[in-house]
C-alpha cells in the first residue's frame, strides 16, 4: 500500500505540474495576441504617416534644400553687413538728444556772455 499513496502523491504533483505549465502557455498565448494586435496596430499607424509624409512632400527635394541653404548665405551676409556698420557707427560714441541740447544751451550761453562782455 505504501507504493500506492507515494504512487498517488507523485501523480499529484505530476498533475499539479501539468496545470501549472498550462497556464503559463496560457499566459504566454495572451501576450502573443496581444503583441500581434499592437503590431497590426503599429503597421496601419507607419502606412498612415507614411502617406501623410508623401503627401506633404516631407521628403525635401535636393533643390528646395539647395534653395534654403542659398537664402541662409543671403541673411548671413546681411547679417554681417549691418555687424559692420554697427562697428562702424560705435554706439558707445555717440550723444544723447538731451546731452546735446545741453551742450547747445551752454555754447549759446557762453556766447550771450561774451556779447554781454563786449558791450
């Protein structure tokens, strides 16, 4: 009898390993539809962009970028054209509206004087 019972228990754990490992194929079925749905997903959604880029022709033509690269030289020289007159100009030496007013007032005065003296 001793041989029945261990035959028994081992038929129990062989059983319960047999439901353990078919749920785990279970598992596994899921993720396996579930990664299959995702990439049927993932393929319409790269057909769509695909055909949004086509259409809005995202692609770039050589000569449109040729044309951009040619109008970014154009601005780069423009730039350093108004650089150079900005150098030029030295904003650092030049007089407020009202510095030169009161330098007018004080030249016009100092000729008032003068008059005043001479008479």
């Amino acid at each position: 009898m001793p041989e029945r019972t261990s035959a028994a228990k081992e038929f129990e754990l062989l059983k319960a390993a047999v439901k353990t490992l078919d749920s785990k194929i279970e598992l596994l079925e899921e993720k396996i539809a579930t990664m299959e749905k995702n990439q049927e997903v993932i393929g319409r959604t790269l057909i769509t962009l695909n055909e949004k880029i086509k259409t809005s022709g995202g692609g770039g033509s050589g000569e449109e970028l040729n044309e951009l690269r040619s109008l970014v030289e154009e601005l780069q020289a423009k730039v350093g054209e108004m650089k150079g007159v900005m150098d030029m100009v030295n904003p650092l030496e030049l007089v407020r509206e009202s510095q030169v007013k009161e330098i007018v007032k004080d030249v016009l005065s100092k000729k008032k004087e003068a008059v005043e003296k001479k008479r």
